[in-house]
C-alpha cells in the first residue's frame, strides 16, 4: 500500500477547498489532462469525475467515484485507471498547528493492476504521489489572486446537468 504524507502551508480549510473543486482536480493529480465532467454534487458520497489522463500519445478517458466524504477531513476515491482496473485512494487532512498534515493511502483495488501488484507498482505510485501532493500544496499554497489567474486559464466544461448520487 502507498502511504505517503506532506506538509502543507496551509490551513485545512484551504486545502479542502481544492479537493473538493472538481474544476481543480487537473491541477494536482498527475497525469490528469483534462476535466470532461463532474457532478456538481462533487464530493459527496457517490459524486463522480470524469476526466480524461494520459502520458505523451497515450490518452484515456476514465472516471473517479467518491466512496466516503467526511467534509474538511478525509476523502475516499475509487478511480478507474484504463485497462489496468481501479484503485483506492484515501486523502486525510490533519490540523497541523496552522497548516494541514495530508496523508494518502493509494492501492490497487479491481483488475488486472490488483491481482499482479508488487514493488514495482509500489514505487511508481508512491513516486506519482509524491508528486501529486506536491501539486495539491502548490495550488493550496498560491494566493487567492494567482488562483483566479489559473484557473480561468484551465477552466474545463462542467456538467451543470447532474444533481445528486442518483441523477447519472
């Protein structure tokens, strides 16, 4: 399983606010390239993601469901990753003084990436997320006037269409 932590100079408030704007989830989780829908219930409990990822030539447009939300505290993501199968993937926020101590847990859950993980899938997740936690303090640490720059630069089409978990 790949836990890994970081310390983010920023209050929990603040870095919940970016994990819970799907139109910001390119902006930290690697190799997300763009959003192609979200729920507008993100991130309650069964709110889900559409987005498509790839590395170089190689792109795939998959989906994240959220299967547990603690508002302010801990996220849990099912995340299809095409054709490998899908992974857990929990996000925990710790008031660390005034920053935010953030812990994830990632593992592979169904398919083909469960039935043959080993350490070499262990490495590669905890160096990709090594690097999305040091994406997610980047965007939760930039200033509110760098933000509005960012994103409207990089704002993805919504879908304003969905209500609830049961509106799919």
């Amino acid at each position: 399983m790949a836990r890994r932590q970081q310390l983010i100079n920023a209050d929990p408030a603040r870095v919940w606010d970016v994990l819970a704007d799907a139109k910001r989830y390119a902006e930290w989780v690697v190799g997300t390239r763009s959003i192609e829908r979200a729920d507008k219930a993100w991130p309650r409990q069964g709110a889900r993601l559409e987005y498509t990822i790839g590395f170089g030539p190689i792109t795939f447009r998959d989906e994240c469901v959220v299967r547990l939300c603690v508002p302010g505290s801990r996220l849990e993501l099912e995340a299809v990753a095409s054709p490998l199968g899908t992974a857990r993937i929990g996000i925990e926020l710790l008031p660390w003084d005034t920053d935010t101590l953030v812990l994830v847990d990632e593992h592979p859950l169904r398919g083909p990436a469960a039935r043959l993980h080993g350490p070499p899938g262990e490495l590669l997740l905890h160096l990709r997320n090594r690097r999305m936690l040091h994406n997610l303090a980047r965007v939760a640490e930039e200033s509110p006037g760098e933000e509005a720059g960012e994103s409207e630069a990089r704002e993805p089409t919504l879908d304003t269409g969905r209500g609830l978990e049961g509106d799919r």
